[in-house]
C-alpha cells in the first residue's frame, strides 16, 4: 500500500493531498509518527480543505500530548466538512484530554444523532456521564451499549460495580454473574459473586 500510494505522490495537488493523506493514516497505525507527521504536513499542505488530512494531522499532534492544537485542526476539519465523524469522535475524546467534559460530551451526543449504534460512541457517552459522578445516566448509557454488545464481560461487570454502588444488589448480582459467564477468569468478578454468596 505504501508502494502504491507514493507513487501518487509527485501528481496535482489533490491526488497528492489524498495520497498523502492515507499514507499519513497507515504510517500512524504503524506507530512512526515522525513519517506520519511528515504526509500529514504534506497532505495539508497539498489541500487545505481536506477533512481527512486535518484530522491526519490532528491525530499526529494529539500522539505528541498537544490536545489543544489538536482540537483546533479537528475543529478546523469539521468547519470544512460538518459530516466528519471522525474528526468529530476525535474532538470529544480531546475535550476530554482537556477536562472539558461538557464540550466532550456536547461532541458525543451529536455523533450519537448520526451514528446511533456505535459501540464506541455510546461507550464514551456513559463514561463521562460516569466521570461527572452521575450514576443513573451512566447506566442508562451502559444499558443501551450492552444491547449493541451484549456479550462484552467487561462492560457487563462495569454495570455490575455500577449497579453495586447504588446498592442494588439483585441487579449487581445479574451483570456480574453474566459476566463470569462470558469471562469466568476475572478475579475482581469471582471475588464479588464469592462475598454475594458468602452474604
């Protein structure tokens, strides 16, 4: 892939932006962030409108901890195209890098308007509703996520803390028990069954 792809490298500026653009992503996914950095830049460069390639570079900047910076290149792909799911995903989990949960979670629930069952999205919508200490939205979230992913032990024991923690210990005792089903290998879900037991 990288073969082919350099070889769009020396064409007009929008082959070369698009070019430049996957070979920045698949650089990424192979943890060299100096090349990814380097097609990134290229890539912007070639074109200044292409979502795909701010996000490229947002994702670049993001791996160096500047989550500010990567904000601004997320935001400036989502000024050039609104639909942009993945700048938009990378916004929120930025904002949260920032403490910015109310932004992160605005971030969130438009990407749920878009893309209603997406494991990751509804994942990341419980856990800041988890992060801002409100539990019974945190398991309304986690509820409609086990129903896309009903056979995930860890989110099945997560519920199972949750529901644990508001004292409810019938339903504690069921995501827990489906969990050591799925997974009957996790000490932290054995040792909790034990003592329900043993009470």
């Amino acid at each position: 892939a990288l073969e082919t792809l350099k070889m769009f490298e020396k064409k007009d500026s929008r082959v070369k932006s698009a070019a430049a653009t996957n070979l920045s992503f698949l650089y990424y996914l192979e943890n060299e962030l100096a090349q990814a950095t380097n097609y990134a830049d290229l890539a912007v460069n070639s074109d200044r409108y292409n979502p795909a390639a701010l996000t490229n570079k947002g994702n670049t900047v993001f791996a160096n901890g500047d989550y500010e910076k990567a904000a601004e290149f997320y935001k400036e792909a989502l000024r050039n195209d609104s639909s942009c799911t993945e700048a938009l995903y990378n916004l929120g989990v930025a904002y949260k890098k920032l403490s910015r949960i109310d932004e992160a979670l605005d971030c969130f629930l438009k990407l749920h308007a878009i893309l209603r069952n997406s494991a990751q999205v509804l994942h990341q919508i419980a856990n800041i509703y988890e992060v801002m200490e409100d539990p019974s939205q945190a398991i309304e979230w986690f509820l409609q996520l086990i129903s896309v992913v009903p056979t995930d032990p860890h989110l099945l024991s997560k519920l199972g803390r949750l529901y644990d923690n508001e004292g409810d210990k019938s339903q504690a005792f069921h995501y827990f028990y489906e969990s050591y089903r799925y997974l009957p290998s996790n000490i932290e879900v054995i040792e909790w069954l034990g003592a329900y037991y043993i009470d």
